[in-house]
C-alpha cells in the first residue's frame, strides 16, 4: 500500500500564492492534497509523469516581459519533468 509521501497528486503552477488557491477552492480540491509551485525552484527534483498538473493561464498579472518569461519557464520546467500540463483559461 502506497503512502501519501509516496503517492504523486496535484501541483498548481501559479504565478503567486493566492491566484492558486483560488484555483484549488473553486476546484473543490482538497488544499492538504495540492502542491503549489510559484517559482522553478519548487519544481526542482520532481517527476511530474504520474501527477495531475494545473497551468494557471491567463491568470497571471503579466505587466512585464519580466512575468510572461517566467511562466514560460514554469511551463517549461514542468514539461521537461514530464508533466501533462492542464490549462486553467479565465
């Protein structure tokens, strides 16, 4: 029998905290069963082949050339860890 430490779940890749919580309410997601991750550095190490991973789209304050970079990046990271990016549209 797998752990919960073990068992892959949910990552929300969000621009800031409170945009994927958000997210995680309006969902119905249980928040103890979510992973949220606002920067590369969350991403680092994960395997995401077997877990349920959100891309919040269009929901970023994309102000600067500065925050679209670093979404891309986000969705990059992921996809390289083998992540099946489900899109969030506003």
């Amino acid at each position: 029998m797998r752990t919960s430490a073990t068992r892959p779940g949910r990552i929300v890749i969000a621009p800031n905290l409170r945009q994927a919580r958000v997210f995680i309410l309006e969902s119905d997601y249980n928040p103890r069963e979510c992973r949220i991750a606002t920067r590369v550095e969350d991403l680092r190490g994960l395997s995401l082949h077997a877990w349920e991973t959100w891309f919040l789209q269009r929901m970023w304050p994309c102000s600067t050339h500065e925050d679209v970079r670093h979404m891309e990046e986000m969705m990059w990271h992921a996809r390289a860890r083998g992540a099946d990016l489900r899109r969030w549209w506003t």
